[in-house]
C-alpha cells in the first residue's frame, strides 16, 4: 500500500479493492496495514470492517495461528459495544467462531483442553444470542473426526439437525458427510452424496475444489475413471498455488501417482514449490507432505529417485533426498497431531494413504501425456537399427558401408554409426587392405557421413564446414570424384544458410519479422543466392572427369535441389521449367546407368515440382506413378516418402479420404525404415487435416499432439509449440475447455517458455488461446486479466498492430461483462487506433455491438448513451468496410449493426427508436429465402420487433399481424423450425389481448 487512507472512504475503498486481489501474501500485508490505519480513526465501524478483512486474509492465507488473535479482539469489540454491530456484522462475527474452531485444529501446540474450551465458547455465546446451535454440533464433529473419537455419536448429533442462517454452506456440509461415509468405507454412498457438488449444483470459497479433490480416488475405485480424469483437470486448476488449499493439491499429486502419471505429478509439483514456503497451516501442510510423499515415493519405486523434485526453498532436491525429508517432517507432524489428541488416526491416516497400490497402471489425463522417461535427461540418441546385421570386421564393414552408400540404402547409417564407435574409441587399428583404403578416406567418409545428418536437421553452416573438410580429405586420398561431390554438398548447404538478420532473431532477442517489400525482397535475394549455387553446382560438375555414374547422379540431383530451392524461395512460375528440365537429366542418367533409387528420387522431385507450381493434377498422377514404381521394383525404402507427398497432394485436391490412405500407410511403412528420415511431425499433421477433413475431430486432436511430441524429441522445438497451439485451439473447439487449459499450463511453464527463449507471438498465442478457454469455461476474472496483460504487451507490436486490435478488442468485451465500462472504453479505443493502421472490420464491429448490448442490458436507460457510443463507432467501422469494399464472413455488418440498435434501444426504454431500428434492419437483411441463416436473421428481427411493438408498445394487433405474416412466410420456405419462436410470441401476444 502506497499511501495510507486519510478518510474512511478511503478505507473503505481500499477494502473493496483488497478483497478483490487473490489470497496470499500480498492481499495479508495490505490487510495488516489497513487494520493499523483504520485504528488511527478512533471509530470502531472503519476497524470491525478492518479487522475482519484481516482475518479473512489470515484465514485464507493459510495463517491460522494469526486468525484466533485478531478474532478475540473482535470478540471484545463486541462485548464492549454491541450495538454499532449492525445485522450483517453480527452475523460475519457468530459465522466466524467456525473459523477460529478451524484455526485451533489445525495447530498441535494448542491443547485438546483448549480446543474443547473453545466449543463450550461458542456453544454459551450461540444460546445466549439466541442461535441455533446445529452450526455448534457441525463443529463438534469434526473435531471428534479430527480426534478420531466418538465420530458415530458426534455425526448424528449434527447431521441430523435442521440447518440454520449459521450452518456452513451446503457444498460444505455435502462434503462433511460426504467424508463420513468415505472414513466408512462406503465409496458409492459417499459419491452420491457428493454428486450436487461434483455436477456444479452447489458451491462456494472452497467447493467444488475440495470435494473433488477427495472424490477422485473413490471415483477410480467404483470404476468411473474418464469423471475423475475430468474432475482432476478442473478441480486442480481452483486449487493450484493455493495456500489455503494444501491438503487438495496434496491429493492431486497423489492421483497423479496412483494413475501413472507420475510425470505429471512432478510437474505440479513444481508448479505448487511456492506451498512449501507460504503454508503456515501445520494441519494442511501435513495433508500437502503426505501427497507429495505419495508421489515421490511412487517415482522411486520406478527407478528415478536421481530426478531433480522442487521443493523446500534453500537447496536443490532430487526425489529421493526430498522424500526422506518430506517424511521426516509428516511423521513429526502426524506424531504431533496425535499426541495432542490421545489417537493415532493421523499416523494412521497417514499410513493408508503411503501403502495405497497404483489403482490404474495408466489414466491418460492430458493432451501431453508424459512418462518419467520423458523428463529424465535424454541419453545420446542411438544409432538407426539396420535391416540386416553389421559386419563384425571393420574391413567388412567398411565395405558393406560404402556398398549401402552408393545405392542410398538407409541402413548405411548404422554402418557409419558403428565405424565412428570404432574409430573414436582408443586402439583402433585401420584395416590393411587395398580395397579399404587408407585411413584418410574413412576419416572423409565419416565426416560427410556427419554433415548429411546435419543438414537434414537443417544445421547448413555446420554441414558445409564439414563437406568441405571432407573434400579436402578425400582429395589428400586420390579420390577426385568424391572430393567434387563432397564440395558441391558444401556449396548447397552454404546456400541455405540464413544470414544472422533474417533467422527470426533480431538484435534485442525479439524475433524479426518482415512482411511486404521487405519479406519479397528477402526472398528474392535468396532466390539469387540459389541461382548462383547452381551455376557453381554446374561448373563443379562439368569440370570434373571420371566419375562414377553414382556420383555423377548425386551431383544431377543436387542441381535439382538447388533449381526447386529456388522455386520454393521465389514462387515464380518462370522457375517451375528450369526445376523439371534438370529433374528429366537426372532421369534419363539415372534410367541410363539403372540407378533405381535415383529414378524415384527424379520422379519424386518432380511431383514436388507441380505441387509447389499448383499443378496438382499433374503432381497426383506422376505421385500415383512412383508409388506404383515402388510397390513393384523399388527401392522400398523411398516409398514413405512417395506416400506422404501423394497423401499432401490428395488433401490438396480435396480428396481427404485418399488422403488419408495414403499418409497412414507412410507412417506405418515408416517405422520399417526409421533411418530413412521421413518428416513424421509433418505427417502427423497432414493427417490431422484429413480427419478435420473426414469429420473425425478427436482423431485428429490425437495426430496434432502425436507431431508435437515428434517434434519435441527431435528438439525442434518451436514447430513443436506451434504443434501444440493447434492441439491447444482444436481442444476449445471441441469444448474440451480443461483438456485446453491444463495443456496450455504444461507449456507455459517450460523453461524456454519462462525464460523468454521462445517466439514472443508464439506464447503470446498460447496465452491468448488460454484466456479464451478460461472464459469459455466461465472463469471471468482470470480470462480478463490475461486478456487486460496480453492487450498491454500487443500495443507495442508496431509490425502487427491488426492483432493488437483484436486482442485489444476482446479484452473491451471481457471488461464488459465484468460492468467495467470506463475500462472497456480505453481498451476499445485503443482497439479502434490499431484497427486504423491495420484494419479488421468483422472484429471491431462485433465487439463494438457486444459493448453496446451489454452495456444497455446491465445498465439499462443509465447506460443507454454510453452504448449508442459504441453504437455509432460500429457505423464507423461498417461504413470504412463498405468503402473498402470488405465483405464480412459472418453477419453482413450493417443489418447487424442496424438490429443491435433496435435492441439497445429496447434495453434503454427508448423503443420508438428501437422500433424504427428494427424495421430498418429488415429492410436490409430483406425477405427471406431458402438460406437458413439469412431466415433465422430475419425470424430474429421480426421476433425482436413484435415484442417491442406489442408488449412495450402495446400495438398488440399491429404486432400480430407482423408476427402472424411472418410465421405464414417461414412456414412456406420450409423453415418451420425457424418459425417457433414466432408462434409462441404470437400466442403470448393474444393472451395479453
């Protein structure tokens, strides 16, 4: 708190603005600092307010020892002037001593004496005030619960009592004897006593989040997995980072345990490292430690107690060391609790909990499953595993390397990979044997090896350092030919290197991003660069004598390469000839010499070809002709690769069901040929469009989650995060609203994410992806602070203020709901300047007519002027749009525009003008036809229309006949269904007659 109130109003309002902020540390210290101000006013009104914000602070900030000393100097407030207690105080203060009897279990220091002392307190204070005491007997049993005595008798007395103004909520009281009959051992019975709960019928401050918290295993034991896997995405988020919430995230980590998910335990686990430090409450933090245990004890069961674990601040913690400590401190608290009480139930509690076995070897709970092998360091990748066995003789095996090598056999990379072993490790002995070769030649016949893999990762300037160390080995060993090749290799991949100012990173670490004159004049210096590549390509080819005609088809096709490259950077048509010329030399060399796999490779590049000139007739045909090839002569390992392309292909022309086919059959003859490097991330999400395509949404949600996992290992990792905003998106549009969040809150934590090491827009993505499923998912407040940040940062995006203008809008709309009007205002314009410089229409004139409707609806006549205002920068829009000669994919703009002026003119009580706004929105929707928008548009209108002339205006015969005319004209279109509405109005309207 900057500046202390000087007057009650301001106390006040510094209240209602603390009460607004989370629980936490943060909302305490302002609520302790206001407590001190408001002592200076000498009046005890400003202070009772104080002081119970600052035990509502402590109570839920999980400081119970704090809340007890604030309550008795309220309590003596109370007996020393009852009377400036008003109702509503008197109530906050008697609903409190629950809080306080909370408060008490919950410290082992405090003696049972004292606890029960407190009861008899609450029980003189109710029945002197003349209280029902059932609230008394609800917390006479659960301390008998906390005790682990007497719980029968203690529950009878209480759950058979009537409910009082006092009585805790009923989502509280559902849980209560809920848990009852769960410490039973009935899971049915207690589940269905949960049920009102767990199905959003009841809830408050705590629930739904702490029964589904302790409804998840039963849920698991009575066979009702996919609700708990729901439960457990959405309980959790209202429970997460929460201090008053310990003991509930403690029994997420040990769902998580129990369901193989391990995995993802750790990772809440790290997301929750702040409860280690901010839990004061003994009681929760036991709960808390004994679910960690779970977890942690589960991880090194499996072998992976080396993990690294987060948890208390001060020091790093593997799973293992943090285990022994996590047990060490719950056994003492547990010990504590019981000796306080006379029991062991806590140590007893806590022991069924750590000797519960998994319940389910494996619950998938998110769209990125991970197991404890996903997040152990990765070991060296191995090497491809050959069709055939390796030579055990390094001259074999030399030989068999560079026999494999010369057909392009994949299996040459197990060759290579086994050499490299061999000559890097210590007493290696070259092969005396002329037809090997010296040891020079190996040593170039790695090093090439080497940077094909690199620039297969697209690591070009690291493989063309390494092809032309190669070429100048080969060169020391008499092999001219290979030292060619080895240097044209160099030169294409020197080509592709991308210059420092133009690889997504500018100077600040922001990634560059060019667009317009910019982005074509980057592309054609790239196309010019290629050009020159292939004249150097050219002259190395024509220049060299002697060759072998494999290596003379390499060098044919890495002048093809560099041809379609060009293509690719330009798009010029004028490029597409040249490509196809130089594929046909590689053809008919390679039919010449009866080099199969250089046949495929030419008629594979120039499918690609007529694919990337849009030719796609031509592509699938020649496509369908390799495949064909392949199937019959050869060679296997190609025909991944031909697939994946006929299936691209195929999505292209529209046939996703051939599509489909054919990209699945890739994939599966992939996995016989994994050193072949087929682009499997990519295939995965070429088949995700098939099934968008084939009306098979969740098999494609599948297919999107499967390529960014692929990506992720491959350690690419920004096409891997575009992957999963996909999956993140697709997940909204299906309604899988917590699949969306929990996703998005994986990655969000990463380190690259946090770190600021990702694509900036990416995240920014990601988070706006979020916001929009939290606000889909009815969370309000926290949708808008994440749109209100992700609307501050966009303003600075001066490269793409259209995006800025839409974030900006949906923020306004947000502040809209939440009645921050004066907010949605400064958003909007904002929105409107962006939308200046880059326009979105169809956004901005939705948002505007949403501002106005909410607006006029929450506010009513007050709130009509400020709603036409955003009204008429609705016309504003439509009429740039109209000039621009835009035309909207949704509602045309200006009917649209027109009826959300009749309806805030309804809102507003001005309905003449609703009215003559309504006809004018008819006018330009005009008479319906056989489209079943545009009719339920114009249904809508005439509905909207009739109800403001006969019931607000009482022309109920003028509105009759509208309504009845129009009901006739639907019915005859055939839109019956559209037509109910009407009917209905109209019968309202004859029996108001």
């Amino acid at each position: 708190m900057q500046n202390p109130p000087q007057t009650t109003d301001e106390l006040y309002a510094a209240l209602g603005e603390n009460d607004r902020l989370p629980y936490g540390r943060t909302r305490t210290v302002t609520a302790e600092e206001l407590a001190e101000a408001a002592e200076l006013f000498g009046e005890p009104v400003p202070l009772i307010h104080a002081l119970l914000e600052l035990q509502e602070a402590y109570t839920y900030g999980s400081e119970p020892r704090k809340s007890p000393v604030v309550f008795a100097r309220l309590l003596n407030l109370f007996d020393e002037q009852p009377d400036v207690f008003d109702a509503r105080l008197r109530h906050q203060l008697f609903w409190r001593f629950k809080w306080v009897a909370n408060a008490l279990r919950s410290l082992p220091e405090i003696p049972l004496a004292s606890l029960r002392q407190w009861m008899t307190e609450m029980r003189d204070r109710y029945e002197k005030a003349g209280l029902d005491l059932q609230p008394y007997y609800g917390q006479a049993y659960q301390l008998a619960a906390h005790v682990g005595e007497d719980m029968d008798l203690a529950y009878e007395l209480w759950a058979g009592r009537t409910r009082s103004a006092l009585s805790d909520c009923e989502a509280c009281e559902t849980c209560e004897r809920a848990l009852y009959h769960l410490a039973a051992g009935d899971d049915e019975r207690a589940l269905r006593v949960w049920e009102p709960v767990l199905q959003g019928k009841e809830s408050c401050q705590e629930e739904p989040a702490r029964s589904v918290s302790y409804a998840l295993l039963p849920l698991l034991r009575t066979g009702r997995a996919d609700e708990a896997r729901h439960l457990h995405l959405a309980g959790y988020r209202g429970s997460r980072r929460n201090p008053s919430m310990a003991g509930e995230v403690g029994r997420h980590l040990e769902f998580c345990a129990l369901t193989g998910n391990e995995a993802r335990g750790l990772e809440l686990l790290a997301e929750n490292r702040n409860l280690f430090d901010e839990v004061d409450s003994p009681l929760a933090l036991l709960d808390l430690l004994t679910g960690v245990e779970v977890l942690l004890a589960r991880v090194e069961a499996l072998g992976h107690g080396e993990l690294p674990a987060a948890g208390f601040p001060g020091r790093s913690w593997t799973v293992a060391s943090l285990r022994a400590e996590v047990r060490d401190r719950a056994d003492d608290l547990a010990a504590r609790f019981d000796a306080r009480n006379g029991t062991t139930a806590h140590a007893d509690r806590r022991r069924a909990r750590l000797d519960r076995a998994p319940l389910l070897e494996s619950l998938e709970l998110t769209l990125r499953p991970r197991t404890l092998d996903d997040v152990a360091p990765a070991p060296a990748p191995a090497a491809p595993r050959p069709a055939e066995t390796l030579p055990e003789s390094p001259a074999e095996l030399i030989r068999r390397a560079r026999e494999l090598d010369e057909q392009g056999h994949p299996d040459a990379h197990a060759c290579w990979a086994r050499l490299r072993e061999l000559t890097a490790a210590g007493g290696y002995v070259h092969p005396d044997d002329p037809d090997v070769g010296p040891l020079v030649r190996l040593r170039a016949d790695l090093l090439e090896e080497e940077a094909t893999l690199a620039d297969r990762k697209d690591r070009h300037a690291d493989a063309a350092a390494l092809y032309e160390e190669a070429a100048g080995l080969y060169e020391d060993a008499g092999l001219a030919g290979h030292a060619v090749f080895a240097r044209a290799s160099a030169v294409l991949a020197q080509a592709q290197v991308v210059p420092p100012e133009a690889d997504g990173e500018g100077a600040d670490g922001e990634g560059a991003r060019l667009e317009g004159a910019d982005a074509e004049a980057r592309a054609a210096a790239q196309a010019d660069v290629l050009a020159r590549a292939h004249g150097e390509l050219v002259r190395l080819h024509e220049g060299a004598s002697g060759l072998a005609p494999f290596l003379q088809a390499r060098l044919l096709r890495l002048r093809v390469s560099a041809r379609g490259l060009r293509l690719q950077a330009s798009g010029d048509e004028e490029h597409v000839a040249p490509v196809l010329a130089e594929a046909e030399l590689l053809y008919d060399f390679a039919t010449r010499h009866g080099l199969t796999g250089q046949i495929a490779a030419a008629r594979l590049l120039r499918a690609t070809t007529h694919a990337m000139s849009g030719d796609l007739p031509t592509a699938r045909a020649e496509a369908d002709g390799l495949v064909e090839l392949l199937r019959t002569d050869g060679p296997a390992w190609h025909l991944p690769r031909a697939l994946s392309l006929l299936g691209k292909i195929q999505l292209g022309l529209g046939d996703a069901e051939a599509a489909h086919a054919s990209l699945s059959e890739s994939m599966r003859l992939a996995a016989e040929w994994p050193a072949e490097g087929v682009d499997a991330p990519n295939v995965h999400g070429e088949l995700a469009q098939a099934c968008m395509h084939l009306g098979r949404p969740d098999e494609a949600l599948r297919h999107l989650t499967r390529s960014a996992e692929l990506d992720l290992r491959a350690g690419d990792r920004f096409d891997a995060f575009c992957a999963w905003s996909n999956a993140a998106q697709l997940s909204l549009d299906l309604g899988r609203i917590e699949d969306c969040i929990a996703l998005l809150d994986s990655l969000l934590v990463e380190p690259d994410v946090v770190n600021g090491e990702l694509d900036d827009r990416l995240v920014a993505q990601l988070r706006l992806t979020r916001a929009r499923a939290l606000h889909a998912g009815e969370d309000l407040k926290a949708a808008t602070a994440e749109f209100v940040a992700l609307a501050a940062e966009s303003a600075g995006w001066d490269d793409d203020p259209g995006s800025h203008a839409m974030i900006a809008a949906e923020t306004a709309v947000l502040l809209g709901e939440a009645g921050e009007f004066e907010q949605a205002r400064e958003a909007v314009d904002r929105a409107l300047a962006a939308h200046a410089r880059d326009p979105r229409f169809e956004m901005l004139s939705n948002a505007l007519r949403e501002l106005a409707r909410l607006q006029a609806h929450q506010q009513g006549p007050d709130g009509l002027a400020g709603a036409r205002a955003f009204l008429d920068d609705a016309g504003r829009v439509a009429d740039a749009a109209r000039a621009a000669g835009y035309e909207a994919h949704g509602r045309p703009l200006d009917s649209a525009l027109a009826y959300e002026h009749g309806r805030v003119n309804a809102y507003g009580g001005a309905y003449e003008e609703s009215l003559a706004a309504l006809e004018k929105a008819l006018g330009l929707i005009g008479e319906p036809g056989e489209d079943a928008g545009r009719a339920a548009e114009w249904a809508e209108c005439v509905r909207l229309a009739g109800v403001v002339e006969g019931v607000y205006l009482e022309r109920r015969a003028a509105a009759l006949g509208r309504v009845g005319a129009a009901v006739e004209r639907l019915a005859s279109l055939g839109h019956g269904e559209t037509a109910e509405p009407l009917t209905e109005l109209a019968e309202r309207l004859r029996d108001e007659e």
